[in-house]
C-alpha cells in the first residue's frame, strides 16, 4: 500500500473529526446535604439524640421529595469495619423508612474505613468522627 499523499490524509482526518459524535455534555453535580449521625465504638445502635436527628432529615427529605443516599463508615480500629458500617447504614436506613421515607428512596453503602473524616486520627475524638453514618440529601 503507498501513503496517502498528505493533503489527502488532512482531508480524511477532518472528515472523520466531523463524523465522530460530539462528547455529551454532563451535568453538573447535584449538590448534596450531608447529616452526619455518630456512633459509639463497636455499636450499630441509634440513641435518642440520633434518632430524632434522622427524623429531621426524613421530614426535610419528604416534604422536598428527595432521596436518600446512606453511607455507613467505622474507624480503622474497630474490628470488622466493613461489617459494622453495613450495619450501621442499615441502621439509618431502617430508620429513615420508619420515619415515612420509601424504601426504594432510600440507598446504604458500607465504605468500612476507607474513607474516614479525619484520615489520621491522634485522639478518642478524632477517632470518633470516623464512627459515623453520613445522610447524603440531594436537591436540584
């Protein structure tokens, strides 16, 4: 095969820039209200304060009509941190759907410890913010 002279391969590139489909335009991101609810160490259960904090946010959600996106986490010291951020969604999400919100309004995912709110934690306090569930509420 001989190569094709180089106005004829300009001609055919641009003729093939043109037939490609323009990439999609992606929305932006719809932002999102996070509502952090804590927990003790090694615990799935939801005490009063929590429990009236998620009320707010079912209430909030419904009168809006948005859903819920739930996301368990634990700290890298407690054991099975995977297991226990499940439980921990499943917690909040329980929860939210005794509060009045749909189930199918309602989504968990468990991130374990891998993706703690304070990545490097020297103190019971720091350590503690890991411990937590985080109510994702999006609007737009």
């Amino acid at each position: 095969m001989r190569p094709l002279p180089g106005a004829l391969c300009a001609t055919f590139l641009a003729a093939l820039m043109q037939a490609a489909a323009p990439l999609p335009v992606l929305p932006p991101p719809i932002p999102c209200d996070p509502h952090n609810v804590y927990f003790d160490a090694g615990s799935a259960t939801l005490d009063a304060k929590s429990a009236a904090a998620i009320l707010a946010v079912a209430q909030d959600a419904l009168q809006k009509r948005l859903a819920a996106g739930v996301e368990g986490h634990a700290d890298s010291a407690e054991s099975n941190p995977d297991g226990l951020a499940a439980r921990r969604a499943g917690a909040v999400a329980a929860e939210l759907t005794r509060d009045g919100m749909m189930t199918r309004d309602v989504s968990t995912m468990a991130l374990g410890d891998n993706d703690p709110a304070v990545p490097d934690p020297r103190t019971d306090a720091e350590q503690a913010q890991n411990r937590r569930v985080a109510i994702n509420i999006c609007t737009g």
